[in-house]
C-alpha cells in the first residue's frame, strides 16, 4: 500500500491568518497620532465598565423580583407553586406525572423571565441607552443620564469596583459612540434572561435548582422542628438575625409561600445565614445557624440523626464572587501558590478529613440506599467501566430489568422496534438509585458479587492487573507532601514558574487528585430533584460538595495562567477613532467605515482614513502618473428585493424601460410567494 493511497481522501479545513503591515509612513502616522494608546486605554477601560454593568443587571435583578411573582395557590393552570411541590413530593416514576412536572417547571421559568423582561429598563439593559446619555422626546434641550450613569449615582463603593462615582461616569464616558464595543457582551448576559432550561438563567437557577432545595429543607425543618432541643433555640435563632427578617418566627421561612421572597440575592443570603450561621466581623463571633444546632443533636442522638439543611445556590452573577480566596486574575507565581495552599488547607479542614467525606463514602449503606441516586449520563458507563471493565454491564442490567417489567414484546412488534422502545424507557429515566441499580445487577447474575455502594467504599483505589492506585484521599495527601516545600517557601521573583517544569508537574499533579476525587463524588448528585432522596445523606453531601468544588474555578485559572503565551500583549480592538471602523465596503458607506481598498501593481491596499480625510472622498481626486486604484463597491443586500426595488421605483423607471408585460405582472406580484405567483 503506497502514501499516495491515503492522499485527498477526505476534505481539509484550514485557517488562513493574514497581517496588515503598514507601508511608507503609515506606522510612523499611527504612532504620532497617539490613536494606539487610545484604544489600549479603552480595551482596559472596557473590562472595568463590563464589571459596572454586571453590577447594575444584579441591581435590576433584585429590583424587578423583590416582590416575588410566582403563584402559590393552585389554580389548575400548571404554574403554582402548590403545584410544584404536589407534583415534585409524588414520588412517582410514572411517565404523565413526570411530564407534568417539566411543564410546570417551564410555566414557572416562564412567568419569572416574563417579570424580568416585562420591566421597561429591560429595554435599556442591552442597546445605546444602558451606556450613552440621551436628549428627552418631549424636551430637546434636556439630557437624560443613561440607565448606567443612573445606577452609579446611587451605587455603593463596593458596586464600583474601588472606583469614585465621578471615576466611574468617566469610564462610561469613553464609550459614548463606541457601545458597539459591547454587542457579543449585551448578548452573552441576554442569555441570562431566558425562559429555556439553560443553566445559565436566572429562571433555572431559581426554578429548577434553588426550588428542590427550598422544598427539602421544608421537609428536613419539618423533621428537625419537631424536636424538643431544637425547637428551644429557635427565639435565640430569630434574635440574632432580627433585623435583616421579613417574618415574625423562623417557621415562617420554611413555609411554601416564602419562596417568594428568595428570588434576590439579598434574601438567598439572609435565608443561607439562617441556614449555615455567619460570622459578626466586628465582635469576631459565630453565629449559629439551623445545621449547627442540628449538628449538635446528631452528636447527642446518634441513632435517630436529624438531616441538614441545604444553602441555596447564588443568584446568576453574585455566584461570580462566592469564593473570596480567590482572586480575579493572577498576577504573580505567589499569587498562584497562595492560591493553592488556601485551597487544600480549607479542603484539608472541611472536606479531606477521616470523619468528613471519607467516612460518608464508606458508610453508604448506613443510609437508605434506595434514596442515594446516580445520575443517568455518562457518569453511570464511567461507574460500569471501573466496576467490570465494561462501560455496559450496569445499562444492560437495568434494560434487562426494564424488559421484566414493562409491556412485552407486541405481536407486530419487530425485535428492533422492541429494542428501542425499552432503550427509549431507559433512556428517559434522569436517574437510577444505587439500590434499584444494585438489585438489577444481583438480577442479572447471581454471583455478582459487585455492588455501587461497594465501589465508593473504594475511594477510587484500584487494584487490578493493568493497574494499581492508591485511594484518592491518599493520592492527594502524597501530592501535597511532594508540593508542601514549593508552597510554603516565597517564590524567586527572577524565575517563572510557567517554564518551572518540575514545579509545575508538582502543581498539576496535586490539582487533578482534587479533581479526580470531585469527579469521583459527583455521581452521588443525581439529578438534585429526585423528591425521594435520603435527605439525612443529601444535607451532608451538599456541604462538601459545594467547599470541594471550588477547585474548579482554581484550577481553569491556574490552567489559564500557565499556559499564557508570555512574550505576547493582550490583543486590543483598534478603532482608530471610528466605532463604525471596517463595517463595510459599500460605496455609500465609505465615509462611514473610513476604509478603502487600494490596488497598484498588483499589491492589495487597506486604507484607514482619519476625519480630516474623509472628506477628500467628495472630491475629484486626481488621477495623472503613477495612481492607486480605489475600489468601488455595490452591495444590493437581498437581491431579490432589492433589483425590483430599483428597476420599478418611478424616479428610475424610464432609465430601465421594462416591458409592459414586466411591468404588468409586478404589478400583480407574480413575483411573490402566494396564489399569484407564475414564472412564465
């Protein structure tokens, strides 16, 4: 077989790059005019005012919601929150009831994006007016502040960024004539607003994340309000968080009508608060919450424990800054190894510890095993695969149990046909628990002598022929202990740790353990609103699983950090003093786009043309010896629309002469979609 054998067998797609290098004096203008630091200026100052919008969208966030909006009596219309919970406290696996559910689900995303986008400044959030001020209809003479200059009138230093109010309205300024800087912006933070089961919405966060959690800390207060112990603590509990409450008892917040209420930042925290404790900076004291008087209980009661309570997730954007040891942006190797040392010291204390996660993975079946779900994704083929080898062994397991209890085959029923229908039955189920998955393999083989519980227990070892690990927890201890030197020592500011190959093996190495254990962990999640779960299991993991995460964002950062291209600046927008630079070629338009193309002995020519010069395009420009030769481009968008516009329009009409005929059956639309078109 020869190479040529494998040569254009398949298409090619390539990315062609060009440089615009300046010829003559270009480069020298350029620098002279000072117009490169002009746009370097604006390129900083835009991430500063994306940080002001972002603030202000938080701010209309809390405005527009602050009242709630979500029914709570049920109706029958499918968009209550009686509704919810009924639906969600079923316990059902039938397929109606699950049904049902989702559409109550998109009813409540859809009334809480109609409330945000239903406001008038919602208008605003995404076009010149969020950022430019503007002449009042009704009084020419009057400016209107825009919507952002407002907000910063009445912002908080913190909403600023550690900028004054007059810094701030400078910053926006800039960009006055230049809000096309923030198209792909306004539409990325667009998306946040939508009714659509994305989870960067704010009706997700709040309806399909925050809900399940408010309905089970119902049920676990339920539980855990019922005790004598706790129930004492509960006036000591309102006194410490009186002033920052809406209600007249803690009882209150755990009622189905309060959800209202947490639909802002501001009132997630004070519920969270509530939940978890705080810490009063001033007097250096915790304050406890719910969980830790619960905590208390369980010590004291250790065969009939109470479950936690679950914290609330951010509202969209204020889960931006949840974690406060970690920076921005780093801009130091030290930066980098505090970083890291901060992470595994709080992970280490809350997370790593023999009676923390371990000791929850190795007593799962001390929990009710039909409660604890795993997610059906390719979480569960991962779990298949460590466990046999083989990602299939679980999925088949289950579509065998499916086939016992579902319909049988039907008469007229192809094998095929009988395959997909139990293959769509799997896959409509969101999760499986680890007992249902344990009983279907016990079903499948009688020897079996695997379990997932089992699996878990492991804490990720592996001990086969191809390969032998140690347990996670221990991968990342030795990890540590190899880096602990590196992190605890100042970094040489002469050296770079990018290039620092050993260091930053060491580094990796300690930051994938992490991440293999997360990885580990995540499938106890499920789905998160199995109404059925084990909530005494759920209030415990929940707490880990939000302190081990935060090795995600860390670890994209320190990716970032150490992969950046170090003898390369930032690349910056050139405007060259025009927001409308290179929108276009039209002849038309070329005053407006300050750009030509030049062509001279056979070399293609970008012109960029300054104010001054854009004038010299109205004039007759001359044309003796040795020229450029200047582009004159037409563009008819919509051709189709457009040449009828131009041949039929009474000013040209005796310029193009059509026929009687032609003229005759334009009139009549012949030309157009519908019962009078005819191409003859």
């Amino acid at each position: 077989m020869k190479f040529d054998d494998f040569k254009k067998l398949y298409s090619l797609s390539k990315t062609l790059r060009f440089e615009a290098k300046p010829v003559g004096s270009t480069l020298k203008n350029i620098i002279e005019s000072g117009l490169l630091e002009e746009d370097e200026h604006r390129a900083q100052s835009y991430v500063k005012v994306k940080k002001l919008i972002d603030e202000y969208h938080k701010v209309f966030i809390d405005r527009v919601l602050n009242d709630g909006c979500l029914t709570i009596e049920n109706k029958g219309k499918k968009d209550s929150l009686e509704e919810y919970y009924e639906s969600y406290m079923s316990k059902s696996n039938d397929e109606n009831v699950s049904k049902t559910f989702k559409e109550i689900q998109e009813n409540l995303r859809s009334v809480i994006a109609k409330k945000l986008t239903d406001n008038n400044a919602y208008a605003n959030l995404f076009g010149n007016k969020l950022i430019e001020s503007y002449k009042d209809k009704d009084e020419k003479n009057k400016i209107i502040d825009s919507d952002l200059i407002q907000f910063i009138n009445t912002a908080e230093p913190s909403q600023l960024d550690s900028m004054s109010q007059d810094e701030a309205k400078e910053l926006v300024k800039e960009f006055w004539g230049f809000t096309t800087y923030f198209v792909g912006f306004f539409d990325n933070r667009k998306n946040m607003y939508t009714s659509e089961e994305k989870s960067t919405g704010i009706a997700y966060r709040l309806v399909n994340e925050n809900l399940p959690k408010f309905i089970d800390n119902m049920e676990a207060f339920k539980k855990a309000i019922a005790k004598p112990e706790i129930q004492a603590n509960m006036e000591e509990l309102y006194s410490n968080f009186a002033e920052y409450l809406n209600v007249e008892s803690i009882q209150e917040m755990f009622q189905l009508d309060y959800y209202n209420m947490l639909l802002t930042q501001k009132q997630i925290d004070v519920y969270n608060a509530i939940i978890g404790g705080k810490t009063d900076e001033e007097h250096d004291v915790k304050i406890k919450g719910i969980n830790e008087y619960i905590n208390l209980y369980n010590q004291q009661h250790k065969d009939e424990k109470l479950p936690k309570l679950k914290a609330l997730f951010k509202q969209i954007l204020s889960d931006r800054n949840a974690i406060s040891w970690l920076p921005e942006e780093f801009n130091s190797d030290q930066e980098v190894l505090n970083a890291i040392d901060d992470c595994y010291k709080r992970l280490s204390e809350n997370v790593l510890g023999d009676k923390v996660l371990k000791s929850l993975l190795c007593s799962l079946d001390d929990y009710n095993l039909d409660g604890i779900f795993v997610r059906n994704d390719l979480q569960l083929t991962d779990i298949s695969q460590k466990m046999f080898g083989n990602w299939s062994v679980i999925q088949n397991a289950i579509m065998q149990n499916i086939k016992n209890v579902a319909p049988a085959r039907k008469r007229k029923e192809s094998e095929e046909d009988y395959e997909k229908r139990i293959s769509d039955i799997f896959k409509k189920a969101d999760s499986f628990s680890i007992q249902y998955i344990n009983d279907c393999l016990n079903e499948m083989d009688d020897n079996n002598l695997h379990a997932v519980d089992g699996y878990f227990a492991t804490l990720g070892a592996v001990n086969t022929p191809a390969m032998q690990r140690e347990n996670l927890f221990a991968l990342i201890q030795n990890a540590y202990t190899d880096i602990s030197n590196l992190l605890e020592t100042p970094y040489p500011e002469n050296k770079n740790l990018a290039q620092d190959k050993t260091n930053v093996a060491k580094v990796k190495a300690l930051l994938d353990a992490i991440k293999s254990l997360q990885h580990f962990v995540k499938p106890l999640l499920g789905k998160g609103d199995e109404s059925d779960k084990d909530e005494r299991f759920y209030g415990e993991l929940a707490s880990l699983w939000t302190e081990l995460d935060t090795v995600t964002p860390l670890y994209n950062m320190i990716r970032n950090y150490m992969t950046r291209k170090p003898y390369s600046e930032k690349k910056i927008k050139l405007n060259f003093e025009n927001p409308q630079l290179l929108g276009g070629w039209d002849a038309n338009k070329e005053k407006d786009y300050a750009t030509i193309i030049l062509r001279r002995n056979g070399m293609y020519y970008l012109a960029i043309m300054d104010k001054d010069s854009k004038k010299l395009l109205c004039k007759t420009m001359p044309s003796d010896g040795e020229c450029y030769e200047k582009m004159v481009y037409k563009l008819l968008p919509g051709a189709n629309k457009m040449l009828p516009k131009v041949f039929f329009a009474k000013s040209r009409i005796n310029d193009f002469k059509p026929s009687k005929l032609i003229v005759e059956n334009y009139n009549n639309g012949t030309h157009k979609k519908g019962k009078n078109f005819n191409i003859t």
